[in-house]
C-alpha cells in the first residue's frame, strides 16, 4: 500500500466527497418527509423550496460520484503524476462543495452563474484526470 501514499490527498477527497453524499442522504429524506413525499420521490421542481434544493444537491452528487471515483481511482491506478491526481482530486471536490454550499443556500439562479461554473470546473478536473489515466493507459 506504500505505492499509494503518494495519492492521500486524493484518496482522502474521495473518501471527503463520499462520506459528504451519505450525509446528505438522511437530510434530503427528512426534507422531503416533511413536505409529505414518500421515499423516492422527488420535491417540485421549485429552485425556492429548500426540500428541492436538497434532493438535488444529493442527487447531483450520487451522479457525479461514479465518475469522481472512476477516474481518480484509474488515475491512481495507471500511476499518473501524484501530484496532478491530487490536485485535481482536490479542486474538484472543493468545486463539489462549493457547489453544495450553492445549493443549499439557494445563491444564484437555477441554471447559471457561481454553480454552473462550480460545475464545469469539478467537471473539467475530472475529464482531465480521464484523459491522463487514458494516455497512462497506453
């Protein structure tokens, strides 16, 4: 395992980010319990309404996870720089909680500004890291 401690800050982001959705998971369900929704169902899509924010701040990270840990895991895998995997592990879940934070708070309008740049900016580390453990890969 000592191959991998050169990677602990992007081992660290990974188990950060999930540890974050699983916290959310209850919140967004005691959320939406409160307005009277059964288990799966999804708030009215109403950018105002906290339950709303909330379900889509979890369901936001439940779909970007997969491609969080994919990525950062081959990444590491494939013996990418230490250095770039851990810094765009990093920036992408600083831009992840950024993002969460946006959400919560309901800051900014419901398809642009501070989140959706949040978003392209998570975004992007993760398909650089792709595009590293690809080029690693061959």
């Amino acid at each position: 395992m000592e191959s991998f401690a050169e990677y602990s800050h992007a081992i660290a982001s990974l188990v950060v980010f999930t540890l974050i959705i699983l916290a959310l998971a209850p919140f967004s369900a005691l959320a939406k319990q409160g307005k009277g929704l059964a288990p799966g169902a999804r708030p009215e899509q109403d950018y105002s309404d906290k339950a709303y924010r909330l379900n889509r701040a979890y369901l936001n990270g439940t779909e970007t996870l997969p491609a969080y840990i994919s990525v950062t895991v081959a990444a590491m895998l494939l013996g990418v720089s230490p250095f770039w995997v851990n810094l765009l592990a990093s920036v992408a879940l600083i831009a992840r909680i950024v993002m969460l934070v946006i959400h919560m708070r309901g800051i900014g309008q419901p398809h642009s500004g501070v989140r959706s740049v949040s978003y392209v900016v998570g975004w992007a580390c993760m398909v650089v890291m792709g595009f590293m453990a690809l080029v690693a890969a061959f």
